[in-house]
C-alpha cells in the first residue's frame, strides 16, 4: 500500500492560524445577529395540542395592535418536504408551511406575526384566536402508533408525484435480503436475539433556528438563515413561493452548530419569508430555544436484531428489525431506514442479511437526521450484540471483531443498499490492536471477578461513516458539489463556494487542497463568507460527512483546472509547453513561483504572472465547476472506554478514554481531533443523560422545552486531558482529496456502544436502552442483587 | 400557554429604592398591588419568563448597599442581597460554616452566584434549595423588617411549602443571622444531581457537636424529599448522646429514610431519593465526625 | 402600540464608552445590547440561565444578561467579548482559545472567554479540576470541552490575565 507522509505536503496536516477570528472577538454574524433596518420582529404561534382539527385562526385582533399576522390562508399550497437531497421520486412530501387542516405535534407552528418589537409581536400573537375542531389522543410511543386503532396522523401523502395512501400510521419502509437468512441460521452454533432501544434526542445546537428575509423590489428576497445548504434552501423557496430562482438570494452566514438539523430548511424559514413577503419589509424569526425543541429531534430506533455465528466465530447470518416513530412530518425516514441498513450491513461480514425497517407518524415534533443518520443509533445493537457473542463464544471482543469486520477490499453499502462500492484504504485492525494496548484492554478483567464498591470496566466500539453518499451511478441521494477558484492580480486566491462549515474545519481544508494545489500560501487564500446561491454554484449541503472528501474534492478538482490556466499562462511568458515548467512553493518569498524544469532560478512568482495576465488583459486565472464522488469511503472509528460505576449512588463516570480515528490523509490535526472530543461529548450524552420524553396524555414535551430539565454534559463530564489519548490511523484513501476521508459522523457512531459495553464489564448488566441514569442503574443493581439472593 | 424566552414579555413598574427606608416605605405602599422584589433575578425572572407569574410592581433591592455585606465578628450574618460568591470568599464561612461553603458551591456556576443571593434563594422556597438545609442546621434566624417594625424568625418556620413562606406582602428580609459556632463542631453538605450544575435530586446538611466519642448536638436536614425542607428529628434523636461508631451510623442511615417522603419527578425517583438519602446521610455523618476531630 | 409604562433613561458605560438609552422596565440587558447597540457577540442559547451563552461582565463579575433587566445597570460598567481586544490586539485568552483549537462553531465561544477570564482573576493558576469546575455553565456541543480546558491552562501559564 503507498502512503504519502505528510512530510511530503507543504500545507496539508500543518498547523495554520484558524480563519475564525471573528468567534472570540464577538464579530462573527450569525443569522441570528443579522439586522437589516426597517426589519420587523417575527414570533410563532405553535400548538398547545398534540393532534387537533383547525378550523379558523383569526388574527384580526392582532392585526389591530399593528401587527402583521400569516395564518394557513396566507401562505402557498405547495405541498413539500424540507429536506431535498433524495431525488423527487425518493422523497416523501406531507406537509405545507403551515398546516391547513390539523396540527400533528404540540408545538407545530399554525400562525406567526411580526411586528416593530418582539414584545409586540408577542403581545399580538397571544391576541390570535385559534377555533379548534375535532381532538384526537396523541400518539406518543412507538406501541401508540403501531395501534391499529390509533388515529391515523395522515390519511395520504405524496411520494414524488405520486399520490400514496397511508395506512396505520405506517409513513413508509424498507425491507432488504442479502442471500438466506434461514440457511445461515441453521449453520450457526450460536444465535443471540436481542432488542435495543435507542430514544429521541434533542440536539441543543446552540443557536436556535433564525431566519432574516429581506424582499426585494423586484419580487424576489434576500435571505440569511440556518442552513447547512443554501442552495436546496433557495430552490424549495422558489418552488413554495413561485419566484424564479434567479430572484431568491441565499448568503450563507455562519452556523451556530447544526449536527444535522438544518440540513433540511427548517420550518421557520418559509414562515419568515411568507411574513416578509406581506409585509413589504424585512422581517427576523429567531426561534425561542422552547420552540427549537419542538421543532426537530433525532430520530429513535428500536431495534431486534437476531444474530447466528459458528463455533470457530464465522458470522453466518443476521436478521435486523427495526421501528421508529418519526413525529408528525417525515423529513427524512425512508433515506433513514435505507441508511440504518447500510450501517448495520457494513459493520461486520454477516454473511446472509434480512433487514426490515418500518417509520411510523407519531404526534411529536419531527425526527431529523442527528451526527450519524441512524449510524449511533443501530451501532448500538450491533456492538452490544458483538460483545453477547464473544462472551459465549468464548474469543475476547477484539479478536471476534477483528475476524469479522468489514474491510480492505470488502464490499460495503454508501448510506444504503442501493449504492456498494469497494472500501481502498482501512485502519480498523490498526485501531483496534493499538487501542487495545493503550487502555490495558487485557487487564481489565471480567464482570464477575469485580467487586467494590466502585467498579471499573472497559468496553470497545467501532463505528463508521461514509465520507459523502456518491457512488459509481448517481442514486437517490444527490451529491455533488463545486466551486470557483481564481487567482487574484497579487498572486492570492479565492475560493468561492457554497460549502458550509459547521466549525469543523472545512473551510480550512479547502483552503489547504487550493493552496497545496497551487502552491500559493495559506494565508493568502480566502475562503469566507460573503457568497451566496448567486455567485456560487451547486453545493448540496454539509452533511452526510461530505465536507471534506466531496465539497474540498471539488475544489481540489477545480484548482487544479486553475493550475493548467496558470501553466499555460506562464508558458506563453516562457515561451515554452506547460508540461515543460514546474510550480512550488517559495518559502522565502512566500508565494508560489512557476520554473522552467531543470532551471528553478528561473522563476517567474504567481503574482507576477497574474499581474502580467491582468495588464495584458489576457483575462483571470480561474475557473468554476462541480464534481460528483463516485465513491463514499468509510472512515473509522474506534473506542475504548473506561467506566466507573459507584453501585451505591448508580453514577457513572468515565476517568479513561483511547479514540482512534481512520480519515486517511488528517487535513487539520487539531480540528480532527476537536471533532472526535465533541462526539465523545455527544454521545456521553446519548449514554447518560440525554432524553426528551413526551407526556402520554398532552402531547406535550414534560420539560416544556426548557433545558432545565434536558439535561447534556458539561466541562466535568469528560475525563481528564491527561487520561484522554487520540490516535490516528496511518491510512491513504486515494479516491480523496490529498488522500482525506471525513470523520464527523464516525465519531459519534460508536461512543454510547463503547460506554455501555464498559458498564457491562464493569457490572455484569446490559443495558438495552439508552441512557442509564443513576437511577436506573442502581434499580438494575438491586434486581441483580435480587436475583442472586433467588 | 406559549412562552418566549428571548424576552421578558410583561409589563410593570420598576422600582429602585436606594435606601432600606425607601424600600419599606415602597412596599408599605404597593403591599396590595402584586409587587415583587428582585434581588439577583435567578428564579424570579426565569419565573416571569415561563409561568404564568405576574407582576405589576418589582422593585430592585440588589443596590440597597446597607443589605449587602458580611459581618463575621460573632457568629455570621448577612445581608439579605449579598451575593452567593462573595459569601464563600471568607475564610471563616469555608471553615466554620462548611455546609454553607458546600451548599453555594454546589449551587449551578459562578455567574448564577455573582448574581443570586441568599435572601432570594430563600424566599424562592424551592424545596431543592442549597442554602437552606445548611442554614438550618445551623439554626438560622431571619430579620424580617417593614414599616411596622421588625421580627426574628426561625428559617426553620418561615418556609411552609413549596414557594410558600410566612413573609408578609409588605415585609423585606434583611439580614441572615447565623448563631455562633461551638467548637468540635463540623458540618457537610452533600447533592445529588444530573450533572454538577443542576437542581438538587436531593441534599442533605449535617451538623455535629462532638465531645470526645459521643455526639452531643446534631441536626440533619434533608432537602428536595419533602414540600419543603425536612428535618430527621428522630434520626437526630437516636444520634443525639450516642458513642459514634460506625455501627451506629449504619443503623442511622437504615432508618432515616423512613422519615422522608420523596415523589417521583422529573429529575429523579421517589426509590432513588430514599436509597440516596442512606447512603448521603452515611457519608455525611462519616465526614462530619471527621472534620469535628479536627 | 401603547406603552403602559414609562420609558427608563440610563447610562452606563460598555467596553469603556459611555452610552444612554431608553429601556422598558422589562427590557433585558441581552437585548438592549444586541439589538439597540448592536453588539451581536453576547448571544442567546435558552433565556433561562442555564447555558452561558450571554455572559457579559457587570463590574469586575460575570453575570447572564438574559437574567439582567436593562434598568439595573444604570450608572454601572458592562463588558461585552467586543470590549476584549485592544485594537487588533487580542486579549491572551482570545489568543489561547484560537492556538488551542477551542473554537469549533463559535457560538459558545464569547461566553467561555469571559467566564474563563473571570476565572484568572479570581484564581491565577487554577487546576485542571477547578478549571472544569468554573466552567461547568457554559455549554458546549461541538467541542467536547476538552481544548477549551486546555487553552484556559494555557492561558494561565502563560501569565497573569489583564485587568478589565
């Protein structure tokens, strides 16, 4: 296998001042911080029911106070889904900008205002009377909405064109075969059949869903909102609102975390632009942080998952069954269910696959993708499931993982059963030996041997992601992304895309690819805001772990078009063929120089030539393009946790951590390694903390949206800087820019299947669902004491 | 009932007074007119925000400058807008007054402290209060003040239920007055929550008087298991006058759960509360036996 | 729209300058700083005290302004994240923040820097326990927190923070 060192690159992995100035010094705007004067202040009037009939909102009270107010008959028909990276036919429409016939969760927005002041808007949204029809009992719990006498949410929706009845709730589902699971179960010696429960989280993001939408004269608006796409937030709202797209002007603004809830426009953003639009004026939605909680979550998971294996620890085959209640609008639930059982697949050579997955509508706020997509939540069953038959079997964990993983040269499923290709560059056995020995994976003992009061125990997860959704034929995801670099008349560089960057480091990868690329310093080369869906072409989103492999893919791709421009440039000045002249960095000058092959002395710099080009007006040195990935390969992902359960409180703490992570060439050492410690943080929370249970009988959220009682982990909860080890991978992946896969995601997969295989080796007891509160731990000890005295 | 957190959606007339005098005579005057007093804001406006509270008239008192110091000469008495983290700043309070020092400590983080006070987070009368069971082991007395004049009361009297106290609407807390501190005496402050910064699941303060091996005085408070703070008087009872071992604590702990009666709610059980209340009072007894050696 | 109540004149001085303006009672302290002066870096996470995200210095001490009405801090001194640098010089925890990797999406990043300074004055060199202790207010859900503790540790032993 080659490997490049990164000794070979002049920028890639080197550590280079952050381009986020503008975070510690306060002037960072975000869209919640964007003013326009003459903008008014917009509020949401959202549902105190769960699933109740509208029959009139009148607001004309409101309106007395000067507000302006939109109701159902205010806004378009369109019938549509937020989220629209599935192709059409792929995707599942049930919903408009605010809901003409019945809400379907407490917290649905129904209405909005906007006035001089948010105060008066306030005042004027509680003046709006709302008649209510019909009730219904909510539908809170995944055995709520696979009641067939449960009332049904939606009596038909729309999948692409097509006009599809739904029946019992059932908002769709995918079944998928691999060979003959029977066969494969008869050939076990060994089958463990297992249900896991993995629940909703909220992602506390930390910036609340914004909006600020500026009409213009023309008919058109200019919009600043959260968003992980701009272009498919234009393209929605010039479908919704019928405005020529060349009229709707996206800027893309800086994010204050997403992990996936604004990869679909989310709902406040029509609502904005429906008020702009009547009232002539700028207007400003920023969603109440209690508002933000009803609006989105993570999507569950129940699972079943049935596992064969032989004596010698051959998998023979695996059948996986899973449910989950999807709240009152499907966003994204068939790509979900497709992509669960990609993660599931690719885990481990299962041999013989049956994989049924089924979404149901609940009454809840809607499920969206979180960090992951499904991968945390079905990473859990595998890897708990994993562990249940190395112990009988009798092979230690690592060694059974190692026998069976999905690897080099195996074939593996991008996002889904549709999309295969094979993985090039692995690091999973180097993971998993090296992390093995740092955390002293062979002393950590078994459960029965512990005693104490306070008990350690270690426990190992792998987990991965793909790096994008491409593949060898364009599928049902649409994935691809571009840019324009040009060369300014100095010598410096632009890169214009509409890529986002979460905070994770894109940014300053694509400005490493153009400038390893091109030769010209990092400092040098500006990639910002200050773009917008006008000048940028087509990027579908940041998400799905795509920022690095497909968005500074593309760019990779489009500098080095730019390259061939400057040589061919350069080689009518030295009267010579591009092919014969060579480009590189001079560190002294600091700027790219272009030389005749053989004579370096000879050098003419980059801005020389650029400036030549400008005076000469022989044009700009740049060049505009997308780029497809036709591959997604995984990147990986592995834990060893260390746990401390004190068995008279229940409370468990994690004092030790190994993280391994496989992204081939790592672009930004420290922002790789952020990304690992803020998914262990995640899922920490995941494992612990973390739920948002919804009352049987209201509807409502019991903590009413206030963080006061969604409780996520803090400073004290992750362990000691000295105890946390992060280790890469020496991996390549060839397809990648420079070599790079992602990370963003893979890190999150594995963390809470890592902590909870800890807890059971240092306490004897699996838990099947997540979080393990100190309450439920200690009632799970005593039962155990309980048994034993039995 | 729809809420908005970004802002502080109602109105009302705000009132500065500047001086002890100006605020009781303000108080006298709007006694009837739903006013509140606002220290550090903490709960009251967080209340304002997201329940159907309302105010017609609030009156700032954090600036009254004759409300806000520490006296530290005899026992320890504070003045009722004294912020939480200027309270554990004096040596005497983290070392006299331990349960105390633990208690503010332990309360969510350092800007809720520089912004909270005492008075307040006793007027609150949050059951899970922090500073509570510590300031009634220590038997705490409060200064209330008004136009009529003035009156002691016991903390352990003034909080009756859950946000109820026996304040009168025209009546101000001005001072916390902590009784001096025996020698041999210690005391602990334990919590339970979800994470560290966070409302009690339940607390506890314990406060011993130790003559060589045998407890002569101890009081056992129990915070976040009842409608308001619970004494364990008759787990204090069997400790009180008792050689200390280690025999005894156990016993202790095993039947002091029987005089709290925890819910279930949305932080934590009603079974996790009652096995917590065992083993804190276990360890609180352990470590203020300790700390009274010393 | 008809006000019930008066307007509040007051003054008080932010990052050093002097300003006045008219507040509601009701009107909070966070928003009168990012909607009537535009200071935008002081932001909004929950409104009700639980995650940092609007911490501003009143005097020497940190305080959530979401929790603060405008009118109480007439005649006092506020300090935004905007009143850190000194020109294009910035403040050694902004220094820190950025050399340690501190900073993913930014938006709990003002509040930590002014926590973290409150932090310095009151304890010039504290543990990586009383670190995480102080800042257990703030939250965080892109970095896990560990850079941030790491860069307040190496702030503090590079020197002594500057006095506001």
């Amino acid at each position: 296998m080659v490997l490049l060192e990164k000794e070979q690159f002049d920028v890639i992995g080197k550590r280079y001042d952050i381009k986020n100035i503008g975070k510690v010094t306060g002037e960072e705007i975000y869209s919640c911080d964007v003013n326009i004067p003459r903008q008014l202040f917009a509020v949401v009037l959202r549902s105190p029911y769960s699933h109740a009939e509208i029959k009139k909102i009148d607001y004309t009270e409101a309106e007395k106070m000067g507000a302006i107010c939109i109701g159902p008959d205010d806004v378009p028909d369109t019938l549509y889904n937020e989220r629209i990276v599935s192709i059409p036919d792929k995707t599942y429409r049930d919903r408009t900008v605010l809901p003409k016939d019945k809400v379907r969760h407490v917290g649905e927005a129904i209405a909005a205002c906007a006035a001089e002041t948010e105060e008066e808007a306030f005042a004027a949204l509680k003046k709006i009377k709302v008649e209510w029809g019909k009730k219904w009992k909510p539908l809170v719990t995944l055995d709520d909405t696979m009641d067939p006498n449960a009332p049904a949410v939606y009596d038909q929706v729309y999948l692409g064109e097509e006009k599809v009845e739904v029946k019992n709730n059932l908002a769709c589902d995918r079944n998928i075969t691999v060979g003959n699971v029977e066969e494969g179960f008869k050939e076990a010696d060994i089958i463990v059949d297992e249900t896991f429960n993995i629940k909703r989280i909220y992602h506390m993001q930390l910036e609340t869903k914004s909006a600020v939408c500026k009409p213009e004269a023309d008919g058109g608006i200019t919009l600043w909102t959260t968003t992980q796409g701009i272009h498919n937030v234009r393209i929605l709202l010039g479908h919704i609102f019928d405005i020529p797209l060349s009229k709707i002007n996206v800027k893309r603004i800086t994010l204050g975390g997403s992990f996936g809830s604004s990869i679909q426009m989310n709902s406040i953003t029509p609502i904005c632009v429906a008020l702009a639009l009547k009232a002539r004026r700028p207007v400003k939605l920023v969603t109440s942080r209690e508002g933000d909680m009803y609006d989105h979550s993570s999507y569950p998971l129940k699972t079943r998952l049935k596992v064969g294996v032989k004596k010698d620890g051959t998998l023979t085959a695996a059948h996986c069954q899973v449910w989950v209640e999807i709240g009152g609008h499907n966003i994204q639930a068939y790509p979900y269910l497709g992509c669960v059982a990609g993660w599931f697949a690719s885990l481990y050579k299962w041999k013989n696959i049956k994989y049924e997955g089924k979404a149901f509508y609940s009454n809840k706020g809607p499920s969206c993708a979180r960090r992951g997509y499904g991968s945390p939540q079905i990473n859990f069953p595998v890897e708990n499931t994993m562990d249940i038959l190395s112990e009988k079997l009798g092979i230690d964990p690592v060694h059974f993982r190692l026998q069976n993983y999905v690897g080099r040269g195996d074939e593996f499923w991008g996002q889904g059963p549709t999309v295969r290709s094979i993985i090039r560059s692995c690091g999973v056995e180097e993971m998993l030996v090296k992390g093995a020995e740092l955390i002293s994976w062979d002393k950590r003992g078994k459960p029965d041997e512990k005693s104490g009061v306070i008990r350690k125990g270690i426990g190992v997860a792998r987990g991965f992601h793909t790096s994008g959704t491409g593949g060898p034929h364009p599928g049902e995801v649409i994935d691809y992304s571009g840019a324009t670099v040009k060369i300014n008349e100095d010598g410096s560089a632009d890169v214009i895309t509409a890529l986002m960057d979460h905070g994770c480091g894109t940014w300053d990868a694509g400005a490493k690819v153009v400038a390893e690329v091109l030769k010209i310093p990092f400092e040098k080369i500006s990639i910002d805001n200050g773009v917008d869906t006008r000048t940028t072409v087509f990027d579908v989103n940041t998400h799905a772990t795509r920022g690095v492999y497909c968005g500074c893919g593309a760019i990779k791709f489009v500098a080095e078009k730019v390259k061939e421009i400057l040589l061919n440039y350069a080689a009518t000045l030295f009267e010579d063929r591009p092919e014969n002249l060579d480009l590189a960095l001079n560190k002294e000058l600091g700027q790219g120089v272009v030389y005749p092959k053989g004579l370096p002395e000879n050098y003419k710099t980059i801005g020389e030539i650029a400036e030549y080009a400008h005076t000469t007006s022989w044009g700009t040195i740049a060049y505009t393009s997308t780029l497809r990935q036709k591959n997604c390969p995984p990147c990986f992902i592995t834990y060893f946790t260390e746990v401390e359960v004190d068995t008279r409180t229940g409370e468990i703490t994690v004092p030790r951590v190994v993280m391994l992570g496989d992204s081939g060439t790592i672009i930004n050492p420290e922002l790789w390694k952020g990304q690992i410690l803020g998914a262990y943080a995640l899922g920490l929370g995941v494992g612990k903390l973390e739920s948002i249970p919804y009352d049987k009988v209201t509807g409502k959220l019991k903590c009413n949206g206030f963080i006061t009682d969604f409780k996520v982990p803090t400073t004290i909860d992750m362990p000691d800087i000295d105890n946390i080890i992060v280790e890469h991978a020496h991996t390549y992946e060839p397809t990648g820019p420079f070599g790079a896969k992602g990370i963003g995601e893979a890190a999150l997969s594995a963390v809470a299947s890592s902590f909870g295989n800890a807890v059971y080796n240092a306490v004897g007891i699996r838990f099947h669902e997540l979080p393990i509160t100190s309450e439920i731990m200690l009632k799970a000890l005593k039962e155990k004491r309980n048994r034993r005295k039995n | 009932m729809q809420t908005d957190t970004k802002i502080l959606a109602q109105e009302f007339e705000y009132l500065a007074p500047k001086t002890l005098d100006e605020a009781l005579d303000l108080l006298d005057k709007y006694k009837n007119k739903n006013i509140r007093i606002l220290a550090g804001g903490t709960d009251l406006l967080v209340k304002m925000k997201t329940t159907d509270l309302k105010v017609d008239y609030l009156m700032n008192i954090k600036d009254i400058s004759e409300l806000n110091f520490i006296d530290i000469r005899q026992g320890l008495i504070i003045g009722a807008v004294t912020p939480l983290s200027h309270i554990i700043r004096k040596e005497k309070v983290r070392v006299k007054y331990t349960a105390l020092y633990e208690g503010i400590k332990a309360m969510a983080a350092p800007s809720i402290r520089n912004m909270g006070t005492i008075a307040g987070n006793i007027c609150n009368a949050s059951p899970a209060a922090d500073t509570v069971p510590p300031l009634i082991v220590y038997r705490t007395e409060l200064k209330l003040q008004s136009k009529r004049g003035e009156r002691n009361v016991l903390l352990e009297d003034f909080i009756t239920g859950v946000g109820k106290t026996i304040i009168e609407p025209d009546e101000l807390i001005t001072q916390i007055n902590i009784p001096k501190i025996n020698k041999n005496t210690s005391s602990v402050f334990l919590k339970k929550s979800r994470v560290k910064a966070d409302l009690s699941k339940i607390n506890l303060a314990v406060y011993l008087e130790r003559e060589g091996n045998v407890c002569k005085d101890c009081k056992i408070v129990f915070g976040s298991v009842a409608i308001k703070a619970l004494r364990a008087e008759k787990t204090e009872g069997f400790l009180k006058g008792q050689i200390i071992n280690s025999e005894l604590i156990n016993k202790a702990a095993k039947q002091v759960s029987s005089e709290i009666k925890p819910i279930d709610d949305i932080r934590s059980t009603a079974e996790y509360r009652i096995a917590m209340s065992k083993e804190m009072l276990k360890d609180g007894l352990e470590l203020a036996w300790a700390r009274a050696k010393d | 729209m008809n006000y019930k109540v008066e307007k509040i004149p007051i003054e008080f001085s932010i990052n050093g300058q002097e300003r006045r303006v008219s507040v509601k009672p009701n009107d909070l302290l966070i928003n009168v700083i990012r909607d009537d002066l535009y200071l935008t870096g002081t932001k909004y996470g929950c409104g009700i005290g639980e995650c940092g995200a609007c911490t501003v210095f009143l005097g020497k001490e940190t305080v959530l302004s979401c929790l603060t009405l405008a009118a109480s801090v007439d005649g006092k001194e506020i300090t935004t994240i905007e009143g850190l640098a000194k020109g294009s010089k910035l403040h050694p925890m902004q220094i820190a923040f950025l050399k340690n990797a501190a900073v993913q999406c930014g938006f709990c990043t003002p509040g930590m820097i002014l926590t973290a300074i409150a932090l310095l004055k009151e304890n010039l060199n504290p543990s990586e326990e009383e670190i995480k202790d102080y800042m257990r207010g703030n939250l965080c859900r892109c970095t896990g927190y560990v850079q941030i503790v790491k860069a307040i540790k190496t702030c503090a032993e590079g020197g002594k923070s500057e006095s506001i």
